[in-house]
C-alpha cells in the first residue's frame, strides 16, 4: 500500500478531543497521516421524509465529488441516521477501492439501545467504524476473522465484539506491495 493521507471531515458538532482520539485509532492502522477537517453540507437535501432517514448512497457521492482529492482518502463523518435502501440502517458506507466513505454516530450510542451512555463504548464504536469503513477504500472487503475490524456489522454489539486492527490476511493485503 502507498501511505497516503487520510481526511476525517466533520459535518456535525463533535469535540475536537473525540475526534483526535479517533484519528489516534486510524493512524495506528493505517500508518497514515490523518487530517480533521471540518466540513458544510445542507442535509436537508438527502433526508427522506417517508423514512426519516438519511440516503447514505448520496451522501457518499456527494462527499465523492466535493471533498476528495487525488492520493487521499476521505470519511465524512456525521450524527445522523443512515439507510441505503436494502437495508434499514446502516452505521457506515464506502467505494471498495475508492476515496472516499461516510461514518455516522447515530445508533452507536448505548442511549440508542436504552443502555446508559458511555462515551468510552461509543468513541470505540465509532473509532472501529471509520476504520472499517476506510478499509473498504483501500480495497479490503468483508473478513470472516471474529476479532478483525473488517468483520461486517449489522449491531452495534457485532462492532464491540471485534478489535481495531486487521486480521494477518487483511492486513497482508493492505500492505503488501
């Protein structure tokens, strides 16, 4: 794998210690650069009112087409509520070998869940989840390895019971030259 920097743009409130906690995480995998970049978007133009979700397939085009750049991989990170329509949510999306993918805390709280909130679970929540997600735009798909991060998630409780890191195959592919 070439390094190549890696843009986490916000477009949300998030405290900037979260966010660097975060870009601790990605960095420690990737051996990448991480920039926080903060970003403007009008959601109102990918919610679906008879959903009362967001349409995470064009959210991702739209950050696809205004916030990357050549050598670079992106992840829009957000608070809202995701679906694509096979699926009645989803926490994250990205092009499989693309540059870009989009993360969202929304039902990654234990609040979501009726559990207690814990803002040690949801940064680790969130944290796998970007990761993941920018696995995808570095080509690795869906790993059947329990602990590994690019196990598919449909619960949040399939996002705690895996690591932050890649599993030997995965991570092989990830750098292998």
């Amino acid at each position: 794998m070439n390094l190549q920097n890696i843009s986490l743009i916000y477009f949300d409130y998030f405290e900037m210690d979260f966010l660097h906690e975060i870009a601790d995480k990605v960095q420690k995998v990737f051996l990448s650069k991480i920039q926080i970049r903060e970003g403007h978007i009008d959601l109102s133009d990918f919610y679906d009112a008879t959903r009362r979700q967001y349409n995470a397939n064009k959210l991702l085009q739209y950050i696809q087409k205004n916030y990357t750049s050549e050598g670079a991989k992106t992840i829009g990170i957000f608070n809202v509520d995701f679906f694509i329509p096979i699926f009645t949510y989803i926490f994250g999306q990205a092009y499989i070998n693309g540059q870009a993918g989009i993360a969202s805390l929304s039902r990654l709280g234990n609040e979501s869940y009726g559990i207690e909130p814990d803002e040690n679970i949801l940064l680790e929540r969130f944290s796998k989840e970007i990761i993941h997600e920018l696995g995808h735009t570095f080509g690795l798909i869906h790993c059947h390895v329990p602990d590994c991060v690019m196990r598919s998630s449909t619960y949040a409780e399939d996002i705690d019971q895996k690591g932050y890191n890649l599993c030997p195959k995965c991570r092989e592919t990830l750098f292998k030259p």
